[in-house]
C-alpha cells in the first residue's frame, strides 16, 4: 500500500483522487484552497488538509506529492512551497500540463536538495475517474517505481493488441525529466489538429443542401469507419445534447499553450506542422484576431483595383448623420447557396430546432476559455459588423467585384 499527497482538486485532480480510494487500498491526503473540495475529496476517502504545511505533515517519509494545479506560475509557486517543506528523498509530481523545459529546470533545481521529481503528461479529462487516464511520464528510474503503484490504479487496463508493447496499463515512461510533458505536449498539438478536421467537415454538412442529421453522421462515422475515434463519439454528444446547429454556443475556442509548444520545438527541429499550425491559428481568429487583417486586405484589392468594399456599420452611421439622414439597418445574413436563397433551410436538430440566423445587430460573444485557476477567459462583446454581413458598395467610384 502507498500513501500520496494531492494538491489540486478540480475536475481532473478530484476525479484522480477518487479514482484511488475508490479502486486501491493506497491512502490519499488532499489539499485545495477550495475546502468545499476537500470535503469532497474526504467523502470518497481521501484525508483533508487545510495546508500543504499540514499535507506534508500527514504524509510518512519518503514523501510523494502529486501536484495538479494550472500550469505556470501556481504551478511554479507550488513547486517552490512544497520544496521548503519537503526532506531528501522525497518527491513532486507534476500531473499538469507544463512546458517540458520548465520540468528539466525544475528537476535540476531540487536534485541540489535531494527531492526527485517526476512529469506526468495526463489525458483523459474529466471522463477519467470511469475510463481512466493515459499517463506521459519522465523522471529518474527509482522515482517512477515508487511511483508505479499510484500510476497503475489510475491508468485504464491496456488492450489485447498493446499489452505486449507497453505493459499491462495504460502509462508507460518515456525517459528523464520532461520526457512526459513533451510526448504530452505533442499529444495535444495532435488533438487540435483532429479537433479541426472534425469542426470543418461538420461545417461543410453545415452549408450543404442536404438535411443531415450531425449526431446520427458522428455516430454512423464509428462504426467500423476509418475515421472512428473518441473525439467523434464526443462529437455525437456535443449534437445531441446542443442541438444539430449547436445554436447556445458560441465560436469562441481557448488554447491552453501545448499546440503553441508543439509548434515552437517542431520550428526549432525544422519539422514543418501545416495541420497542427493551422488548428492553433483557427482558434485565434475564433476569438476575433484576424479582423484588421481583413480590413488592410480590402482596403488593399481597392487600391490598387479600385475594387468594391463592405461599409462598417459605423462608418455608415457615421456618414449618414453627417448627411442628416437616418443610418439604414444593415440586411441579415444569408447563405450563399441557391438552396437557401429558394427557401429558408430547417436544421434537423436532435430537439427539433431550425437553426437561427444571426442578426443585423449580431451576437455579442459569451465568455470562454479556461482561465489559469478553471475559472472563465473574458472575451470581447459583439465585433463592429455584429457578425452580419452588410451589403456590398461601390467604393469610391470604383468597379464592382
């Protein structure tokens, strides 16, 4: 039996720590700022601590603290804590998501001090504490063993095809310190870009002619086809739970940096990433980056071709009061299909809703974006064009097109 210390007990770090008491007999001391998630940890198990002064107290040398919290400074922060408190031969676990050369830093850092420490790159989410989680991990040999026991409870069981490759469950180590957070980071520089793949072809069924229906597709797609995988049953959920047009949510997509890292070393390596690449930037311009550049494109193509452009609704406002006249309403947008322009196309949504049409005054944009502490990212309300394209104008007597 082994003991372990949790610091961090949100979505994934309660879960893990249930997952633990729940399936193993190893004791668990947990401590979070939030006390109402240390009473949750309590009720499946765990021991509470209202410290991580009081954390280490509990825990019998040689110590292991599994640290899952933001990546970055509370991370950072917490390593720093924990390295005052601990003795030599005891040993952090970062189960975050940090930047694998922030894990050689660090590790070098408490070897001068004797604590081991060891990178574990988590995926699974919050679907975790039933299917389990796969596990990234870097470190010194020794510290991995110890720690092996606490991995093997929290992995799922491997199956029949990759049982002889890499063990029994579903971690497996991958060499020294930041060996873990960089297979994890390539990992999710991989997700964005299946993410992506997903999220454009379910655009094209968007704008087609046809009535399809977006959750029975994803699930059809898991059947046996090459294309198959947890992300489409995810998909078929998502459908079935927000509707064919997914019309309560908003376009807005967070990136929590590992697309950005995957990117960076891929440079660094000469590896060029078009796909991955292009999902990271897809996310930018979901939360309005972008939109000056499409601006010096227009104004650009009319310049030098005297080529019509589309009025801001401001500027419109703007020149008609100047004029004394009233600013007319800029007209709803349209699909550009000849379906759509015949008659109005109903969306088979799983409750049966058509889809909405994005007004002249458009949406403003809701917050998202997991924020360091899970909290919510800001964003900015509603663009100038309100997300409704005005009709196009002649521009300074120039041609059309």
């Amino acid at each position: 039996m082994a003991q372990i210390g949790f610091v961090g007990l949100g979505k994934m770090g309660g879960n893990m720590v249930h997952r633990i008491r729940r399936d193993s007999e190893h004791e668990v001391v947990a401590f979070d700022f939030d006390e109402k998630a240390v009473e949750a940890a309590v009720k499946t198990g765990a021991s509470g601590a209202g410290s991580l002064k009081e954390l280490v107290k509990q825990l019998a040398p040689p110590r292991m603290v599994w640290i899952m919290v933001p990546a970055g400074e509370p991370t950072q922060e917490t390593v720093d804590k924990l390295a005052k408190l601990l003795d030599r031969g005891d040993m952090i676990v970062d189960g975050g998501n940090s930047k694998w050369t922030e894990d050689k830093r660090r590790a070098a850092e408490l070897r001068s001090s004797g604590i081991e420490y060891v990178d574990v790159g988590t995926s699974g989410g919050v679907w975790g504490l039933e299917v389990g989680y796969c596990m990234m991990v870097g470190g010194p040999q020794k510290a991995v063993r110890r720690l092996a026991p606490i991995l093997d409870v929290l992995a799922p069981e491997t199956n029949d095809e990759s049982r002889g490759a890499i063990g029994p469950r579903g971690w497996m180590h991958f060499g020294p310190s930041g060996a873990g957070h960089y297979v994890k980071m390539v990992h999710n520089g991989v997700e964005y870009g299946l993410m992506q793949a997903y999220a454009e072809g379910f655009d094209v069924f968007d704008h087609s002619e046809y009535e399809l229906d977006n959750a029975k597709i994803a699930h059809l797609w898991g059947q046996g086809s090459v294309v198959r995988s947890w992300l489409c049953e995810l998909a078929a959920r998502a459908f079935e739970a927000d509707g064919n047009g997914l019309e309560a949510l908003e376009g807005w997509t967070a990136d929590s940096g590992e697309g950005r890292w995957t990117i960076e070393d891929a440079t660094r390596l000469d590896v060029p990433t078009p796909v991955i690449t292009a999902s990271l930037y897809a996310r930018f311009r979901s939360r309005g980056n972008g939109d000056f550049s499409d601006r010096v494109l227009s104004a650009l193509r009319n310049q030098f071709g005297g080529h019509a452009v589309v009025s801001a609704p401001k500027a419109k406002a703007s020149a008609a009061a100047s004029a004394g006249k009233p600013a007319a309403k800029a007209p709803a947008k349209r699909k550009a299909t000849a379906a759509a322009k015949a008659k109005p196309k109903a969306k088979a949504a799983a409750g049966g809703k058509s889809k909405a049409k994005a007004g002249a005054g458009g949406r403003s944009k809701a917050k998202a974006g997991a924020a360091a502490a899970g909290g919510s990212k800001a964003t900015a309300g509603a663009a100038a064009a309100g997300g409704s394209k005005a009709k196009t104008v002649a521009a300074r007597g120039g041609k059309k097109g």
